[in-house]
C-alpha cells in the first residue's frame, strides 16, 4: 500500500494550492483520509480530516480557508487550500486508515509534499 501525495508549491500569501493524495496497491476498504502538516521547528498538526462518510473536521487554523474532499471510487483525497498565509509554509502529508488483506486495519502515511507561502 503507497500514498503518493502531489500538488505542493510556492506561492505568494493569498494564493491558492490543491493537493491530491492516491492510494495505490491492494487494498479492502479507505475508511478515512486526512492531512497533516509540519512547519520547521514545529510539531505535525492535523490539518483536515474526511471519513468513509463524507464528514469532515479542519484544524482551527485552516477552518474557513481549507476544504477536504475525496473521492471514494478512485481512492483519492485533496485539499483546496485558498487565502494561504505565510503560517501555512510546512510539509503537508496525507494519511489513510487502510484494511490491507493480510494486515490489520491501520493509518498509512504518504512522503509529504512542500508547500511554501511567501508574504
């Protein structure tokens, strides 16, 4: 199982960025996937999280500017990423809750993509 996340960048504060995330490789079912950020010196935040449902929960930091979103037939999840601020530089990763045959239920993390906001 792989999560390969893309759509990082740089670009200037009030822009916007989207990032994808796919799973890949043989898997039961996605039951939840999400994104996480790591800013230099900082500890990883949870950024959005979507479930099996469609139900979703954002940081307090991102609520308002960020959507998540996912598609369930493809196994992919995005976030739009508007009115971006210099605070929002960080590596973005995303992560699944994944059943894999012959593992048992747990979260996958992707590589992380860089995104970088410039005042």
């Amino acid at each position: 199982v792989q999560l390969q996340a893309s759509g990082g960048g740089s670009v200037q504060a009030g822009g916007s960025l989207r990032l994808s995330c796919v799973v890949s490789g043989r898997i039961f079912s996605v039951n939840g996937m999400g994104w996480y950020r790591q800013a230099p010196g900082k500890e990883r935040e949870l950024v959005a999280q979507i479930d099996s449902n469609s139900r979703t929960n954002y940081g307090d930091s991102v609520t308002g500017r960020f959507t998540i979103s996912s598609d369930n037939a493809d196994n992919t999840v995005y976030l739009q990423m508007n009115n971006l601020r210099p605070e929002d530089t960080g590596v973005y990763y995303c992560t699944a809750d994944i059943k894999a045959p012959g593992q048992p239920r747990h979260e996958y993390w992707g590589q992380g993509t860089q995104v970088t906001v410039s005042s």
